[in-house]
C-alpha cells in the first residue's frame, strides 16, 4: 500500500502541473481583477503542494501497519470490475445505432452473468423482461428520449 | 408575516394532492434505497434529479428531499434485520439492533427505530423553522467575502470529518475544485479546459459526475466481495416497545436529537457522524455501559433518532445560505440550481412557498414514513431478499437512463462510467469521493466569491480578514489545516533526523 500512494502521489503532482500549465495559456488577470486562470493556477499549485506532501508522508510513514498493508489491486477482484465498465462503455457507443430496446437487453444478458449467473433460459427471460419494462415506464410514461436504432422504435 | 401564517401557507402547498403524491413516492423510494444496502440516497437522489427537472420547483425538492429523509428510516430495518447497514447512517445500529434481533427482538428494535426517528425528526423540523429563517436574516448582509469565508470552512470541515487521512480529502477537495473549473468562465466566457468539446462548454454535467462516484462506484465496489445476505427470519410480532423500554430509551431519544440536529447544522457533520456520536454519547451516559452491544434498546434509539435529527437539521444551512453541508444537500442544491433557483437569504424572501411548503412537507413525508416503516415493513423485508445479482444490473440500468434522460446525449453516460471508474480507483486508494463532490459543487460559488472580493479590494487579501465573519470563518480554516498538518510535519522531521544520524 505504500508504494501505491508514492505512485498515486506521483501523479497528483503530474496533473497538478498539467492544470497549472493549461492555467498559464489563460488569462491570469492581475489580484484586482482576476482573470479565468487565476484560480486554475492557484488550484494547481495547492495539489502539487499537496500531493508532495502525500507522497513524503507515505514515503515516511512510521505506522509498520500501513507499510505492511498488501497492495488494494487484487486481480480476482477487478477482472469483474473491468469486463462490467467495458459492458457499459460498449453499450454507450452502440446505444444510438442499436437503439434503445436492442442494446438494453444485451446489456442485461451480460450483466446478469457477472455475478453467479442462472440458466440462459431465465437470464434472457429477464433481460428482455428488463429493457421491456423499463422501456414502457421511461420511455412511454416518463417521457425520456431514448434511441430508436435499427428497429426504428 | 409570523411563523403561524408561514407554516399555514407552507401546508397549503405542502397539502395540495399532488405534492402530497410526491411526498409520498419520495419516502418510498426513499425507504426502499435506505434497506438496501450498496445503493445509498446521494447516488439515487442523482438519479432522480432529472426526473425531478419535469416538476415544479417545490415539488421537486418535496420529492428529493423526502428521499433523503426517508432513506434514514430505511437504513435501519436492514441493519437490525441483516446486520449489515442499509445506509452509512445505520452503521451503528447494527451493533445493538441485530443482537435484540437475535434475542427475538427484533419488532421493539425495528418499532423503536421508527418511532425514535419520528421523534428525532419531527424535533428537528421545529428547529429548522424557528432557526432557518433567523440565519436567512443574518445572511441577508453577506457579501462575497463572507461567502468565500463559509465556502471554506464548510468544505475544511468536510475534510477534517471525512474518514481516513485528512491530506487524502484535502486532494480529492482541490481535485473537486479543478473539476469545477471546466466549462465557461463566470465572468468572461472564456472556455476552461474544454479541449474543444461541445458537450464540455456548459461544464461537466452534476447528474453523470455524481452517479459515476457514488452509484456505480458503489456497484463496482460490491462486485468485489457481493454482499451476502442473511435476512433474520423470525417472524415479525409486536413492533411495539414496552414500557420499560421507552423508559430506557427517553433519555436516549432526547439526546440522540440533539446532537443529530447540532451536527446536522453543521457543515461535514452528516448523520453517520451524528449517529455514531450519540450512541458515544450513550455509552457515556449509561449506567451500565458494558451492556452495550448487546441488544440494549438506547443501542437502536439513540443512533436512530440522531441521524433524522440530522438529516432534517441539514436543510438548515442548504436553504438559509445556500450551502450544503454534505453531499445529498448539495445534490438538492444542483436540483435548485436547475430549476433556476438560488436557495439562501433571497430565496426565503423572494419564493417563501417553497421553503415552507418544503418544511411542512417534512412533517407529512416522516408521518407516512411511520407508516411505512411500521405495518409496511414486512414489505421491506421482502425486497431485502432479491439477490444482489438480479439487483445490481437493475441500479446500473437505472443509472445509464438517468443520465441519457438530462440532456439525451451518450456523452454524459461516458462521462458517468469514467467517473464511476475513477470513484472505484480513488476508493480502493482511500480517498473520500464526499469532499470532492462537494468542492465540485461549491466551485464556483467559491471563484465567484474570491474574485468578487478581489476586486471590491482592489486586489488586497485583508478584506478577508478586516471583515469579521470572514475572517472567523477563514481563521478556523486555517486552525483545521495547521492542526492536521504540524503533526505530520513533525512525523516527518523525526523520520529525517533518524536518517541523519545514521539511525
């Protein structure tokens, strides 16, 4: 754990100078009239100060605990983690062409079977259960725009 | 006008049928999101913010709001019942509530739990009248000093109350503030850290920013080690507590309101604080605190009353000044703002229904929450048993059509799975996602307040400190950081020295 918050405070400071250098390129004002990066500035320099902070804090950190603490980054955990964010991310990018009731359903196929899935009889019952209702409620009753897709529905 | 005409006014919004209705689905939903656990008020709150957009003003916020609340009855039927907490606010009354559960007692603690949160919140609300209105008057005189003042210690008080390291909420608040940034200037309209995208210009959406950190963050994070639930079967009877046991809760309940208002009030003080520092208080108080955490009835009253008290307590400084002193008030602020509404001292006097209307409401929303909460439970329990598989696709579902359903635009659904990525990797890091959410939100209060004082001082920092509240506020800002980071200094100095002398 205490080499992952010397990696983390590395890269606090590496965006706190990316922030500070895009702040530069706007107008800073002067302290009478501060302009639009005056306070990105200020705001970047404050998380690289702190961020050096952090990292010499872990780096000198005398708790034998925190030291011996395993790294948070367990691969068992955060295979599922992963293959659900890219799930999600796959059905943001298809959502307008697939459409909604399409691209629902196969998200809920896949999501149904992350965790220990049930037969595929019940999942793609449910999944179309699913983006079935959801469609009426939301989209019919509550009135929110969904993409219509190839099924033009 | 006096209290009684403003409250008479308030129950004539408050009463017409349809925001009654609202009323009523807000402490539903608001119920069932506080049984169950991994899916906590701030997120659904975000959720329904832009269902809410469809609403009137009041009714929108009859409606979050009655989440909000309602969320703190609900929190506690799961960790009686499961003994894992429905909500960070019941964290505590696992300990007592699910041994009286486990003695066959789990109808006095789920009944007391309900009833001390009436109590507890009904209490509040009285406080919320007579105290909201006083502190609207005081702010009237505000200008942007005082308000840089109160944005500061309201957000330090954030940090110094956040678990964990105080350094880690101080870089998650500035990383907030930095987010906030993006988008066009207040002042000039220049773009800020657009990056030339179109959906940027407006500023990173508060609906997708706020359900990527806190409803699929949650999600994700409970994918890890999926909760197993274990519903404690007993069949429910006499939800009633004794006599003997509302003697042992009175004192209990009293308190527990108390410091749940107080620490509502206060900026960072949320109910779990005030839940875990009234049953502290409680254990101090008791004259046999060794039987704590064994099924005493105080063990369940006293937390429970505490976090109603403060989730009611915590409209004070949301609709007198227009700062939320924790994420789900500052959830009911983005409702505010996009409703074109600016809640503080202009609010209460420019558009009194709603703050009245939104207060009485609170009255009839805890009423139909005892019911809820009371005959209704067996209801609870038995959503308590849909299994976390079938249920965690349904949250994520819900979470991608709310954030479609702002705007219509798959952008804001990338910009709420990157944050709920991001959410995830800061949780396993330790850092609090509470601060920066609420330093997003404040951010530009916050620049409008510095750079409006600026120039009123023509550039000089001593505007800060020649006016009072400012500079008191800016003071124990300042006494919060040099307390939290001389010791770490110090740790650090030692460490040097040691390496000095070859140790």
């Amino acid at each position: 754990m205490k080499r992952w918050d010397q990696r983390a405070s590395v890269i606090g400071v590496v965006l706190g100078i990316l922030v500070v250098a895009a702040a530069l390129r706007m107008e800073l004002g002067a302290w009478n009239s501060p302009g639009p990066g005056f306070l990105p500035a200020g705001a970047g320099i404050l998380l690289v100060i702190l961020s050096v902070a952090y990292g010499l804090n872990a780096r000198w950190t005398t708790d034998p605990e925190r030291a011996r603490q395993p790294s948070p980054w367990i691969i068992e955990h955060w295979r599922r983690v992963v293959s659900v964010l890219v799930a999600l991310l796959l059905y943001a990018l298809l959502l307008d062409t697939l459409g909604y009731l399409i691209a629902t359903f196969l998200l809920m196929v896949v999501l149904l079977r992350v965790l220990e899935p049930a037969g595929w009889p019940m999942t793609l019952l449910a999944a179309t259960l699913i983006a079935g209702a959801t469609y009426v409620v939301f989209g019919k009753w509550l009135m929110v725009q969904f993409p219509r897709g190839i099924l033009g529905v | 006008m006096d209290l009684a005409g403003n409250v008479l006014a308030g129950f004539q919004v408050s009463l017409q049928p349809i925001n009654l209705l609202y009323a009523f689905f807000g402490a539903g939903i608001g119920t069932l999101v506080g049984v169950l656990p991994g899916i906590g008020p701030a997120g659904t709150i975000a959720l329904l913010l832009p269902l809410s957009l469809g609403m009137p003003p009041v009714s929108a916020i009859i409606f979050l709001a009655g989440v909000y609340y309602g969320s703190m009855y609900g929190g506690s039927t799961t960790s009686i019942l499961v003994n894992i907490p429905g909500e960070a606010a019941s964290v505590v009354t696992c300990l007592d509530g699910y041994q009286m559960a486990r003695q066959g007692r789990a109808g006095p603690a789920l009944g007391m739990a309900a009833m001390g949160s009436f109590i507890g919140a009904t209490l509040s609300i009285v406080g919320l009248m007579l105290i909201a209105p006083l502190l609207a008057g005081v702010a009237r005189e505000f200008g942007a000093p005082e308000y840089f003042g109160l944005v500061c210690l309201g957000v330090m008080m954030l940090v110094y109350l956040s678990r964990g390291s105080v350094l880690k909420s101080l870089i998650s608040a500035v990383a907030g503030l930095i987010l906030s940034f993006i988008g066009q200037d207040l002042f000039t309209g220049d773009d800020r850290f657009t990056f030339g995208v179109v959906e940027l210009k407006d500023g990173l959406g508060l609906v997708p920013l706020f359900m990527g950190l806190f409803g699929i963050t949650e999600v994700l994070a409970n994918l890890e080690a999926p909760i197993r639930r274990q519903v404690y079967d007993a069949r429910l009877k006499n939800l009633f507590p004794t006599a003997k046991d509302w003697l042992d809760s009175r004192g209990a309940i009293l308190r527990g309101t108390g410091i749940g208002f107080f620490l509502g009030i206060l900026p960072g003080g949320s109910a779990m604080i005030a839940s875990f520092a009234a049953y502290a208080a409680e254990k101090m108080f008791s004259r046999h605190p060794e039987r704590f955490g064994t099924g005493v009835i105080e063990g369940v009253a006293a937390p429970e009353t505490a976090n109603n008290a403060a989730a009611q307590g915590a409209f004070i400084p949301l609709f007198a000044l227009g700062i939320p002193p924790n994420v789900a008030m500052a959830l009911l602020l983005g409702a505010f703002v996009l409703h074109g509404i600016r809640p503080g001292p202009l609010m209460m006097e420019q558009h009194p229904q709603i703050f009245w209307g939104a207060v009485t409401s609170m009255y009839i929303g805890n009423a139909m929450l005892l019911v809820f909460n009371l005959p209704l439970i067996g209801l609870w329990v038995r959503i308590l048993k849909v299994p976390y598989k079938m249920l965690f696709p349904l949250i994520l579902l819900f979470s991608v059509i709310g954030a479609l359903s702002v705007r219509y635009s798959p952008f804001d659904v990338v910009v709420m799975i990157l944050f709920g990525a991001i959410g995830y990797v800061l949780r396993k890091m330790e850092f609090e996602a509470t601060p920066l959410v609420l330093a997003f939100i404040l951010g530009p209060m916050l620049e409008q307040a510095l750079r409006q004082s600026l120039i009123i001082s023509h550039g000089s920092f001593t505007i800060f400190f020649t006016r009072p509240i400012a500079a008191v506020c800016l003071g124990l800002t300042l006494a919060i950081v040099i307390a939290n980071l001389v010791p770490l200094l110090r740790a650090g100095r030692k460490v040097i020295a040691a390496q000095e002398t070859g140790d």
